[in-house]
C-alpha cells in the first residue's frame, strides 16, 4: 500500500480517506480469492476504521497494520470475525520512536483453523524471530521498512532453519512485501519468469512486490507439509507441495 505520513511523532496517515479506500479494496480482492487470513503494513490503519471492518469482513482474520494510540503504543490489532479481537503491542522501537513510545513487553502466538500464527511488528522481526522457531507455521511482519534486504535475509533464513512461513507487508515507497517458503528448486525459474522475483535472489522468497508498486500476493500455504517430501516421490502426481498456488496482483 501507499502510506502517506505525517512527518512528526506521532505519525499519522495524512490521506486518509484514499488510504481508507484502498483498505477496502484490498479486502474485496481477499475475499473474492477466499482468502482466510490478509495482513497489512505497519501504521496502516486508524483506530476508528476497526469496527466496521471487523464486522463487515468476519469471514477472514485481519492484521489490521498498526497506528498509534493514546498513550504511544504502536499497536496491532488482529481481527477473528465479528465477535474477537486481539491487540499485539510492538515491542522493538524504530530510531524515530524510542524515548517516545510505551513498547508491549510479550508476543503473542494465535492457534486458529488457518494455522499457528504470530504477528512481529517490523524491528520484532530481527529481534524475536530467533525465538519462534519451530513454534508457529506462519510468521507475520506489519512494517514500515527501508531496509528491506535484511528482512529479507532473516526470513530466507528462518524457512531454512524451521518449517515454517514468513509474510512481509511493507509500504509501496520502500517494496519489500514478500511471501518466503520452501518450493522444489527446479521451480525457482517458473518465478523468474513469471516476475514473482529476481534471478539468484533468496532462494527462499517466492515472490515479492517491488518499490513504487502498490498490490497484493496471494499464497496457499500446506500447514502439514512445510517443507520438501525426502525422498522426492518418483509419481509428479503424488506430489505435495508446501507452497501451490501463488499469485500476485498489481497496481489493484
């Protein structure tokens, strides 16, 4: 997404009204795909938009982005349909936050239908990934973020070291969104040539959303197989593939 932001502390969205319409549009797009769980990018959202969403899309889970509260908590909500909500509280400040906000103290980890999840708000990610490995299928990264090649790094990592899944939503002026998982080798070009990522890039991103670029990657994730069947089968048609379906829509 386009995230246009205040330049002082507390940053607030400036264009909220576009901001607020292309949410939606997002979700509509979600939906339509029947997707069961969308996250958002860091100070995405504003506190007074959650309640009709929540109701008005109950059949996904929604990482809400994050904002600012009253009290200078950078603050995620995750959204479980029309009757739960979950608040995740970032843990890690930013340079421009420290000495200015309050930080959360503990990371939530979520059991649900759609897999183990937990939600790390952009500098978590290189904090507190080290300590979920193995714990959750699912790893998501709300952020904010201009270094994205070390996001990178670390979740190419992490889906190496653990069965596991990691989803990066950035901002459009830096890129950086990005779904990592484990596919066979011998289908890291089919990416290539389908755009989804650079040639010799993490071989462990499967597709990504360059700077400048507003849309949305849609993945179906295998919660049972993770990882590559060893030995490979000898039948393609017994096949499983922890990652089958990616697709990825642009300038939606």
């Amino acid at each position: 997404m386009k995230i246009n932001l205040s330049t002082s502390f507390p940053f607030k969205i400036e264009n909220k009204s576009e901001t607020l319409s292309k949410i939606y549009q997002f979700l509509e797009k979600a939906q339509e795909n029947d997707c069961d769980i969308i996250c958002f990018p860091e100070l995405s959202f504003c506190e007074e938009w959650l309640p009709k969403i929540k109701d008005k899309y109950s059949n996904m889970i929604i990482i809400a982005g994050s904002y600012y509260n009253d009290t200078n908590n950078n603050v995620c909500h995750i959204l479980f349909g029309s009757d739960s909500i979950s608040t995740q509280l970032k843990i890690t400040p930013a340079e421009p936050e420290e000495e200015k906000t309050i930080p959360g103290d503990c990371i939530n980890i979520y059991e649900s239908k759609f897999g183990t999840f937990t939600v790390l708000i952009c500098r978590d990610f290189t904090t507190i990934e080290p300590y979920l490995r193995n714990k959750v299928d699912i790893i998501f990264v709300p952020s904010y973020n201009k270094d994205t090649k070390r996001f990178d790094s670390i979740a190419d990592n992490h889906v190496c070291d653990c069965r596991s899944y990691t989803i990066i939503s950035n901002c459009s002026e830096f890129g950086g969104t990005a779904i990592f998982g484990t596919i066979h080798r011998d289908r890291q070009n089919y990416l290539v040539e389908e755009g989804f990522k650079e040639f010799n890039d993490y071989e462990r991103k499967l597709c990504e959303i360059k700077n400048g670029k507003v849309g949305m990657i849609i993945a179906d994730f295998n919660l049972v197989y993770k990882s590559i069947q060893t030995p490979t089968v000898s039948n393609p048609a017994y096949d499983i593939k922890p990652v089958q379906i990616i697709g990825r829509m642009i300038d939606i």
